[in-house]
C-alpha cells in the first residue's frame, strides 16, 4: 500500500510539468499542488525549516499560554468580584463617613490594585505566548502559499486576523484550513481548534460578567472555561503537527525521480 502524501500527478499529460497530486492512501484527490514553479526560494527547505523551529517554540508557547489561562480566569472572577466589592464600600464610606468604614474602602482598594497587577503579569505570559503562535502561523502560511495550496490571504494577513475585529472571527480559520491539502484528514482538527477557541472567548466573557452579580457563578464559569483553554491549546498542538507533516511530505515528493 502505497502511504499518503504528494506524488507526480498521473493525470498531468506533461511528464516534465512538475505538478503533484495528493494520494491519500486509497485514491488520487483533487488536491495538487505544483513546488517546482510555485518556489521562488533556490531553497525551499530553508522555509519548511524556519516552519519547524517556531512550531517547535510555538508548542512551548501553548503550554504557557494554556497555564496563563488556568491563572487568569479565577484571578479575573476574583477581580470583579474585589470591584463589585469597593463599588459597595464607597459607598458606605460616602454615605456614613465613619472611620471604620474608609479604613475598609483604602483596604478594598489597595488589594483592588495588587490583583489587577497580578492580572496584568498573566497577561504578558498570554502576550508572549501570542507572538510565538503567530510566528509559527506566518511561516506555516508562506510554506503553505509556496507549495501550491489554496491562499485566500496572505501569510501576513494569516496574522494580521487574529488582531483585526470582525474577520478575526473566520480569517485565521480559513489560513489554517489552506495550510492543509483540501482532502486532508487532519482538517477536521482545525475545526475542532478554531470552534474551542471561539468558546474558550466566549465562556470566558461569560464568566468576567457573571462574577459581577455571583462568586459562586462565577467560579462555575471559570472551571468551565479553564477546561476549555486547555482543550483548545492540546488541539492547537495537533494542528501544529498535522500542518508540519503535510508540508514535510509535500516536500519529500519534489525528491522522487
């Protein structure tokens, strides 16, 4: 049995065309792809091996990103809690003047402070995690282009939709779909990443609102949404690789004879 993966495609009348065609085991698919023209790179591995050096960081940034979520989402239904909480005691302190009650209201505060500063430091540990995604995400995408896929945006707006409103909800999706030859099992993967990440936006939403009117609510909420991050990072890692083993085999093809 012959493995899947990018062979010279039988159907091509030219022998010298260059053009491949995706066998995925059982049968010839409609994907081709055409390295030979589409590489303007005298070496194209050099791309495939930048490719494999930021997947390799942006799975470390996923495990970073995925602890920074399990910090974040209790810190943030404490946060609102604690600003409910000073919200209330200002008042009082307005209402009743007493002494008692502005000690309270300089306490509530300054802890106020203390947790939105350790909310910020998560939120860099995010950032960091962030920027070694996209950088994986880019060169995935030129490799992709390069090799002949399917484009329907270029590697730098593959990144420019995470960040953009409104198409950040479908552009990122579609780049990661076109990263994978269009009869690709592993497609349904992306699926599964991009809708656990849609939700983990969601809950987690969700969860900031509701710890304003229950703590318990919230804490519900945030559980909820912690499963669902890590979830979405261990999908992300599987689309990392099924991208990079695509790409690995479109590659070794350009070697056959």
């Amino acid at each position: 049995m012959t493995p899947p993966g990018w062979y010279r495609d039988p159907w091509e009348p030219s022998a010298n065309s260059g053009q491949l065609r995706w066998w995925d085991g059982l049968g010839w698919t409609s994907a081709i792809a055409n390295p030979a023209s589409a590489f303007s790179n005298p070496d194209p591995r050099k791309d495939f091996e930048n490719e494999v050096k930021y997947g390799r960081w942006a799975r470390v940034g996923l495990i970073v990103g995925a602890a920074s979520y399990l910090l974040l989402y209790p810190s943030s239904v404490f946060l609102a809690s604690m600003f409910r909480e000073s919200v209330d005691q200002l008042g009082l302190d307005r209402q009743s003047g007493l002494a008692a009650n502005k000690a309270r209201t300089a306490e509530v505060f300054q802890d106020l402070n203390i947790f939105s500063m350790a909310v910020n430091l998560i939120n860099v540990g995010l950032l960091v995690a962030g920027v070694l995604f996209v950088l994986w995400f880019y060169h995935a995408a030129t490799v992709a282009r390069r090799l002949g896929m399917r484009a329907r945006h270029s590697p730098a707006w593959a990144v420019g939709g995470f960040i953009v409103p409104i198409i950040s909800f479908w552009w990122p999706y579609q780049s990661a779909m076109d990263c994978l030859p269009s009869d690709d099992v592993a497609r349904g993967r992306v699926k599964w990443w991009w809708g656990l990440w849609i939700a983990m936006g969601v809950v987690g939403l969700a969860t900031y609102i509701a710890s304003f009117f229950s703590l318990t609510l919230g804490i519900g909420m945030a559980i909820v949404a912690m499963v669902i991050a890590v979830l979405a990072a261990l999908a992300a890692r599987d689309v990392i690789r099924a991208i990079e083993r695509a790409h690995r085999a479109a590659l070794a093809a350009m070697d056959l004879p």
